[in-house]
C-alpha cells in the first residue's frame, strides 16, 4: 500500500519551513541520508541524498528495538506471553545452575523498559551466543524493573522469545501487519552469531516502511480504520513508563524524557524511535506529524540535539488549517522541489587540486611503526580522484577519493555480513577529498551498506616527508583505521 501525498501547504505547513529545515541541515554539514516529514497521515516533502534512494533498504540500528516491542505486544494480544513473564523461564537452558535471583525475578516488562539486572550489554563481539550471556554474565547485578539503563541484550532476548514461540524470524512472524502497511516484502535483519534475528540493531529496510511504521503507533495501532494492533498496549509502549533523567547521558537532552517499551518520551509531547547516527521516527501526536530521518552522523558532537532543535523550530511554523495554494506558495514549493533534487552530502572541505600534485602523486612513503599498522602509503593523483594506495595487515589496498564529489567503490578489506561474527563482504563505500591547505590533503570515506560507518584522513606532505591521522566512527569494523602515521619518501 503507498503512502498518501500532500503538498506542504494543504496540511498546514508552510514549504519555506522545510526549505528552511534543509539549509539548516546543509549549513551544519549534518550527513543525511533521507528525511519524510508526514502531517495528517499524509507525506508533505520527501527527499534523499545520493548515492541513498527511495527504495534502498537503509539501517535502522536501535529504532529495530521498536519493532521488537510491538512484536512482543502482539505475542501478549495472542496470549502467548504476559508482562508478567519470566523471562528464564523461556531459556531453561541458559540458567546458570545457581542464578542469582535477580535473574529469575527479571519480566518482559522489565526488559522493555531497558531495567535489567546487569550493569551493562552482557555480549561481546565474539560472544558465540548474545541471548547466552544475558543469564550467564557474572558481574554485579542489581533489582531489575527499577532502574533505566540501555541495554541491547534485553532486546536480543526479548526477540529470541519471540522467536522461540513463533518458531520464525521475527519480521515473518510480524507479516500480517507489516503487509497490511505496505512494509517492504523484502525487507530483513541481520542476524546475531547464533543465528537469531538481531533486533536489537538490525533490521533493514526502506524509509518509507519506516514512516509507514511510525505512522501506525502514532495511530494507536490503527490502519485505514482497522485496528492491527492491541490499542492499550501501544499506548502504554509509546508512553513513559520509566525516568531516564539521571542514567542518560548529560550529551543527550532529548533521551532523559523517560522511556516506554523500547520507545522513547519527546520533552515536548509524543515520542521517537532512535538509532544510533540519525536514525529517527519522531512521532508528535497532537500535531499530527511525523519526521523520519536516516543518516550518518556518527562522530558529529550533538547531532542529534541539533536536528531536534532544528525539528522543533520547523514544527512552530505549522499551522493547524490548510494555506493558500497562492502563486507566493506556488513559488515556495518550486524551490523546496529543486532544494530536493540538489541534495548532496557535505564533502570535505577545501580546494580540488594543489600546486604540489606532481610532488606528491605516486611518490611512495615508508611509515614507521604505527598503530594502524600501516607499512607504506602513496597517494595517486589524477582524473578528478586521488587514489590512496598502502599496505596494512590485509595486504595491499587502496581507496578513492573523489575530488568533485563521492566517488563510489567497493571497501577493500571484509567485515561481517549478514551475520555478527561471520566475516564474509565487502562493503560498499563513497570517499571524497579535498585540499584544505597546499600541503594537506583531507579524505572522507562512508560505509554506505548494510552497515554505516566512516573515516577521515588527514594526510601533511612537508619536504621529503609524510604526517596523517585517521579517525573512524563504525561498530566493530575500521579498527585499523585511526590514529597517526608518519614516514619518509623513498629515493
């Protein structure tokens, strides 16, 4: 089923407000990727920034901990479970022989609301079974059902009880809802080492099953007039039901407005689904609107306040009765169409080419001993792209940085696919550089696949010499990608 299209005005928002909104974006070089601002059940702007598209099947990282929630909603509505479950009493098989009580006292509700027993994620990266470690970790525990504090192994284990019962992956048990919304058929989830659906950060699929999604809790689970979803168990889902204030983060003011069921409060009314690095679903129901934004802006301090403070100065322009569709609105629209059409990630910033080019390009530089493990580098200048050849650890690689802007290919070295622990692909990768001074160059590379993530290059050619540094934002890869290099041209 599609979604229904409106211009801004029709529904009462001004498109100077989300022309406005985009520059905002721009200006603060936040990366994007995609943005729905729904009112009204209906789609008022949509747009993507390249190489990102409307049927691309995108990340949602933590916002799958929702999904989760409302799956577990649906097993409590078939009476398969309660609130009220004990949660050992799913997974006999992981209770350590003497738990502590803690353990065999923990709820579904507890684990919905991020109040478990442990003090931390019980998983590591090369932890065989995630849902395992929920019961076995022996560090300190504490009452669960009393304390937020984020916790995706609550998630990983509630979605494995889903699992368990339904005997299917969590998005096939989830179908005759997720059809009912037009949600993608195709759409998946990465799978943690066991083999379990990974909700806790895993789910993959479109921007619009996303906005269709938001737009179904907001509804109170209710779908053009029928009702897919318990009513009263979404409303307790997307409401508080437990204080973040003092156990978030002091960097994260709009996470410290209390927490549902795996879904978080608004301070000024309503609720959001949050992924790590702009994944977002922001639902304010008394102003019947909906913003859906996937992005990468990991590494970039407070992005998220920034788009919250952005999204609740756009929402102050809206008003609640239709515009006039005049020729001034007329001309709003037309730019707000072009200022779509022209979205673009922000690119490193500087010239595209130095005096030095013929210096530098394809001079060899031996490194010293690094952290990155880095032997020699060299840094290929011409057609529009500098090419960054050096050996690591894996060997000989090299990746491309486009000069007028992202230049696609494929990541060099393999990480996990599908599934946590397996490494088996090749990601697909953007880079784009700049010259910020004569001497250095500066290169951005984006993860742009079933994972996201990114670094950033610095690279002082001085004399005979070489000076870089790397920096990466990605979860469990690119940890051969940070830190300093130095070395000297060979004769």
């Amino acid at each position: 089923m599609s979604l229904d299209f409106a211009t801004p005005e029709s529904l009462g928002i001004p498109s100077s407000a989300v022309s406005e909104f985009l520059a905002e974006i721009e200006d603060k070089r936040l990366c994007l990727h995609s943005f729905l601002l729904l009112r009204h059940g209906k789609v008022a702007a949509e747009g993507y920034w390249p190489p990102f598209s409307e049927d691309r099947k995108h990340r949602m990282y933590s916002i799958s901990k929702s999904f989760t929630a409302i799956a577990i909603g649906m097993m409590i509505e078939e009476g398969r479970i309660s609130l009220d479950s004990k949660v050992a009493d799913f997974f006999p098989e992981h209770v350590p022989k003497k738990p502590h009580t803690y353990v065999l006292e923990a709820t579904v509700r507890d684990l919905l609301m991020m109040a478990t027993y442990n003090k931390r994620n019980s998983y590591a990266i090369d932890s065989p079974d995630f849902t395992e470690t929920f019961f076995t970790d022996n560090l300190e525990k504490h009452k669960p059902g009393q304390i937020f504090h984020y916790d995706t192994a609550a998630t990983t284990v509630l979605c494995a009880i889903v699992e368990e019962l339904a005997g299917k992956p969590m998005l096939e048990y989830m179908r005759p809802v997720l059809d009912e919304i037009g949600f993608s058929k195709d759409a998946y989830c990465i799978e943690a080492p066991e083999g379990r659906s990974w909700t806790g950060s895993g789910i993959m699929c479109t921007s619009r099953d996303l906005a269709r999604f938001a737009l179904l809790c907001m509804n109170e689970g209710q779908w053009n007039g029928k009702q897919l979803l318990n009513r009263e168990y979404v409303k307790e889902a997307t409401s508080r039901q437990i204080d973040t204030s003092v156990s978030v983060s002091e960097g994260e003011i709009e996470g410290r407005n209390g927490y549902g069921y795996q879904i978080w409060n608004l301070r000024k009314g309503g609720f959001f689904m949050y992924g790590i690095g702009a994944q977002y679903a922001i639902c304010m129901p008394h102003e019947g609107t909906i913003l859906v934004l996937n992005g990468d802006t990991l590494g970039t301090g407070s992005a998220g306040d920034l788009l919250f403070d952005m999204f609740y100065r756009m929402v102050e322009k809206f008003l609640p009765d239709p515009l006039p569709e005049d020729a001034q609105a007329y001309k709003a629209q037309a730019r707000l169409k072009e200022q779509i059409a022209g979205l673009t990630l922000p690119r490193p910033l500087g010239k595209t080419s130095t005096a030095l080019a013929d210096k530098i390009s394809g001079r060899r530089f031996v490194l010293e001993e690094n952290e990155a493990g880095f032997k020699w580098l060299q840094l290929n200048i011409n057609d529009g792209k500098c090419t960054l050849q050096y050996e690591n650890s894996s060997g000989e690689c090299e990746l491309v940085f486009g000069m007028d802007g992202y230049v696609q290919h494929t990541f060099p070295e393999m990480h996990y696919g599908r599934r946590i622990g397996t490494i088996d692909t090749h990601y697909q990768s953007i880079g784009a550089g700049a010259w910020a001074m004569d001497k250095t160059f500066i290169g951005t590379t984006y993860i742009v696949d079933d994972y996201l993530g990114s670094f950033k290059l610095q690279l002082t050619f001085v004399d005979d010499e070489v000076c870089g540094f790397m920096s990466k934002c990605g979860q469990w890869f690119f940890e051969g990608y940070q830190g300093f290099l130095s070395g000297v041209a060979e004769n």
